[in-house]
C-alpha cells in the first residue's frame, strides 16, 4: 500500500515538497490542500505586477514553459492531487488525519496521511488602529489583493497613495505607484530609518535620498494612529504628526507566521509564533514536517534562531522537507537572511546582520565604509556603488556585507558572494582573500568586497581611525558638539572651494593629497582634523603620513564624498565636486 503524503500550504514550501516527493518516489500518494484557489504564485513578484512590470498576474503563477500552475498542472503534470479553496481546520496527531472544509460549499472531510507537511506561510500583520477595516485599506497577503488594487489603479481610482511600513513590500509598492502610474505616493515608517534592522542607516539614507528625488514623499519616525475615512471608504492618514490624503492605502507593516494549526495540534511553536522544526524540517512530532514561511531556522551568523518569509529559502527548506519524507536524510544548515531590492534604478542588498543587531547580539562590531567603482575606473559604465562590511573586532569574524548602488549586478554579485561566505562563519582575512572574477567592465582589479575587507583589517589593526558617516552628521550640523574639530579636505582645490566658501577657511582647512607629505608640517596641532577625500581611500593614506610624523591628531571621514553626495543634506553647499 503506498505511502500518503499530506501537504497543506500551496503556494512555494508546499509544492517545492510535493513535486520533489513525486520525482523521488513516484508510487508516494501526494495530496495539497490550501484554502486559495490561486495557488503556487511568485508573491514576490507581486508589485511588479501592481508596476505593470509583470504585465499579467497569470504570469507569476506560469512555469518558466508557460504552464499555469493550476490543478490541473498539479495532478496530470506532477502526479498531486490538490484541493484548493480547501481551508485545514484541525489535526488528529493520534490518528493521523486532518479534518478539512471547502470554503464555498461549507463541506467538511477528513484526510489521512502518513506524513503531513505543514507550510501554512505567512500572515500580514494588521496593525490595531481604527479604520483598518475601510474600504480602499489592503495588506499585500495574497494574489486577489494584488489584483483588486492594480484594478482601482488602472481604472483612475486612486490618486493618493500612503503606505504604512518602509519595509522591501512597502518600498515595492511605493515605487509601482510612483513610478508607472504617477500616483502622489508617501511611506510612512515608524522607525529613524527605512529597511530598519535590515541595513545600517548609511545605506538606508542613501535609498531614501533617492526615492524621495524619485518622488516619493516619505515620513520617518511617525507611527500611523488611525485610518481617516467616509462614507466607509478611506480619505487619509493620521501620523503622530501630520494628516496624509489618501484614495487607497497599503498596511506593509510585516509579516507572522501563520501557525495556528500547529499550535491547537500541540506541536512546538516558539516565541516568534514559529513552528520549530529540526535541521531536517521535522517537528516534534516525527511524522509531521514544516516548511516555508511558519517556521524559525538557524541564523548561521548568530546561531539563534529567528524567522525569515523569503521565498527562496522556502523552496530550499521544502526541497529537504521532500527529501526526508521520502527517506533521504538531508540537512537545512540555516540561512543568513540575505535579500535584494530595487528602488527606482538604485539597487540595495544585505546579508547577514546589520551594525544594530550585531551590537544587541553582544558583538564587538564595527563596520567599514567604502564607496568604490563598481567596475574598473577607467570603464566607460562606471559608477559609484556604497558597501559596508560588519565585523567583530575581537573575532575578526564577518558579521553581515550590504551595499547600494545603480540597478546592475554590482550589488548581487557581492552580496551573493559575502552570503556563500557568511554562511562557513568567514572572518575579514577571508573576505580579504577571496578570489572574484575580474575584468573591467565587470569589477575592478581590486573587487569592491576585497576592498571593504582591506578597511577591516586595518581598523581591526588599529591603523585606521575613523569617524562613521552618521557621526560625521551629527557634528557637521552642529559643530558646536565638537568646537576643536576641522575638516581637512585633500581633494582637488576646484571641489574643496564651494565648501571653504560655505564654511570659511579656519574650519574646511585643504591641502591636496599630492603636498601633504612636503606640507604636513603647516597642519594645526591643537585641533582634531577629520580628513575628507572622495573615497577614503586617500584620507587613510594621509592618516599614515601624518601618523608617522606623530601628528596623531586626525581621524578618517569614512565613505568620503561620495556617500556624503548620496546621502545629501541642508549643509551641503548648492554646487559641489562629483566624485571620484
């Protein structure tokens, strides 16, 4: 008699197992239940749908041969029978059996199995202020919501558009209503920064700078304390310290797992509201697996366990799911959270944790900042791109590596690589060693992550001193917190001019790299200088010089002007130097 296999959830975890048992094991009796009838879906893809990127939803529910998949693709391509708009309601673990019900008719059935695989995903959570229920009010939970809203959009329904989280999905949808259809479109974010916890706030300004020049208005550190509407519909939002008009407004304020199932059913579920499972997917009970968006895994930086919604690691930990139904003992080591974004034509990714964590995780961190080339120099399609790597200082362990730049591969291809490294526990010297393929108009000769490392091993070393970019802020707009600093700028004289006119000879001091060493000598003593090029690199050049002649009296301006351009501010004067 063969094997039955039951497998709720079906939109990545769930099939990714199912078809995986049906190619190991044919003779395996598969069935899938999920309480949608739209079922296997990028939902990743979603506001690229709502963007007109993706120009139909049947696209992202297509197979790379333009099948659809659907029921029928399920049970005549892949041998599964599928339930869909078929809602789980309980599990009977003693005698294996989940009791189900159609959500149309009302219909209730119990289904046997002898393994059951649990991958119930994820739920937006809904914050608790008034007027969430109005209409024109959606989480991006689903297709159908992706759906209605480019609906109302196309039909010009909607002129304003405020959403509520600066999260990766508030971010996307931000820019498909900016972008394509030319809605008025504000984030509100709660906390300091956008993408917070996820990157450091250098990266993140960077973003916002260029998003809000893209235009999209957006609001941080404002909560949203209520939903405005009438007549039933939403008109607005309230914040803690303004009122936002709005036609349609998205609630992108994250995700819970969806666990509800498991825990009636008495299996382990963590204080994230996760389903805890083993390195082989299985719960604590032997025959009944999870996968996908309900479950915590190993954090392979940390090494605690924490909850991370990503498709791709779905479909990994249901690949393993599948195999050990089937008898195969594979192992899911874990992840380091690694994700990717765009923002209009600027590109951001993260892997790993951010300087935040690390420091709440008890890490002796700090972080170097560079801002190299993303292909050689002299390449004719070269641009800047911004990169921090996180470490800890006693460990010279790597902690997390992100980055931000123009929407190519130079952002990827880094953050891939410090992911393949993060996840063997690489130290600076590793990521300083690594081997990355190199002609120019790809990398340059020294790649981008080489040189983030170089910075690390000379702060670890105690050759470089510096001052981080969001500390540079905080005194050059009020210099007053440090009134014995300069700036020493040894940039070019036609960049450093507008800034010695805005702030005044005694304060922007200047000297070009290439006097230093005859002129160091005239530099002051009694003042703290914090030296300023483009990239940083030539400010650490100088740090050396003048260590060596025992004026120790400096420190590095991290990232130099070229994270400052990006990151903008009311200090800066009207014209400027570009960069390096």
């Amino acid at each position: 008699m063969s094997e039955k296999v039951l497998i709720i959830g079906g939109v990545a975890a769930g099939p990714k197992a199912g078809c995986r048992i049906k190619r190991l094991n044919p003779d395996m009796e598969v069935t899938m239940v999920d309480q949608d009838n739209l079922i296997s879906y990028g939902g990743c893809g979603i506001p690229y749908y709502v963007s007109g990127d993706v120009s139909d939803e049947s696209e992202l529910r297509s197979t790379s041969f333009h099948m659809l998949r659907d029921e029928f693709f399920f049970e005549f391509a892949k041998g599964i029978k599928t339930l869909t708009s078929t809602r789980a309601l309980s599990i009977d673990r003693k005698n294996k059996k989940v009791e189900v019900q159609n959500v149309n008719t009302g219909e209730k059935q119990e289904l046997a199995y002898d393994k059951l695989l649990l991958a119930t995903g994820s739920q937006p959570f809904v914050l608790p202020i008034p007027g969430v229920d109005l209409d024109g009010v959606f989480t991006i939970s689903d297709l159908h919501k992706a759906i209605e809203i480019k609906d109302r959009v196309a039909k010009g329904k909607v002129g304003k558009v405020v959403v509520i989280g600066g999260g990766a999905i508030g971010i996307e949808m931000a820019e498909a209503f900016a972008d394509l259809w030319g809605l008025e479109t504000s984030i509100v974010e709660f906390m300091p920064q956008i993408l917070p916890r996820i990157v450091n706030w250098s990266m993140a300004t960077i973003l916002t700078k260029h998003l809000r020049d893209s235009g999209v208005d957006i609001y941080l550190g404002e909560g949203a304390v209520e939903i405005l509407g009438e007549d039933g519909k939403v008109t607005g939002v309230k914040t803690s310290k303004r009122t936002l008009e709005a036609d349609l407004v998205v609630m992108a304020a994250g995700v819970r797992p969806r666990t509800q199932i498991a825990k009636d059913a008495g299996l382990h579920v963590s204080h994230m509201g996760a389903i805890v499972v083993n390195e082989r997917m299985q719960t604590n009970d032997p025959s009944i697996f999870a996968a996908g968006d309900c479950v915590e895994i190993k954090h392979c930086v940390t090494g605690k366990r924490f909850f991370a919604p990503l498709g791709s690691l779905a479909n990994k930990e249901g690949r393993v799911a599948g195999d050990n139904i089937c008898g195969i003992p594979s192992i899911f080591e874990g992840g380091v959270g690694s994700f990717i974004m765009k923002g209009f034509d600027m590109c951001i990714g993260a892997t790993g944790i951010s300087l935040d964590v690390a420091k709440a995780e008890g890490f002796d961190a700090d972080v170097s900042l560079t801002s190299p080339a993303d292909r050689a120099h002299f390449f004719p399609t070269q641009a800047i791109a911004c990169f921090e790597l996180v470490f800890d200082k006693r460990t010279r362990k790597v902690l997390g590596f992100q980055g931000v730049g123009p929407n190519n591969d130079s952002i990827s291809a880094r953050i891939d690589a410090a992911a393949a490294l993060l996840m063997q526990g690489a130290t600076v010297e590793d990521f300083s060693n690594m081997e990355m393929a190199y002609a120019p108009p790809y990398s340059s000769a020294i790649d981008s992550i080489n040189a983030a490392a170089y910075v690390a091993e000379n702060i670890c070393d105690g050759r470089l001193r510096k001052i981080d970019i969001d500390e540079f802020y905080a005194w050059i707009e009020k210099p007053e917190t440090h009134p014995d600093w300069v700036v020493l700028d040894v940039r070019h004289p036609k960049q450093t001019e507008p800034f010695v006119e805005k702030f005044g000879a005694d304060f922007w001091l200047t000297m070009p790299y290439e006097q230093l060493r005859e002129r160091w000598a005239e530099l002051p003593t009694e003042k703290m200088m914090v030296i300023f090029c483009n990239a940083g690199s030539r400010s650490y050049e100088m740090q050396r010089i003048l260590d060596h002649n025992g004026r120790t009296n400096n420190i590095v301006m991290a990232g130099g002007f070229n994270v400052v351009k990006r990151i903008g501010g009311d200090w800066l004067p009207a014209v400027f130097g570009g960069d390096e």
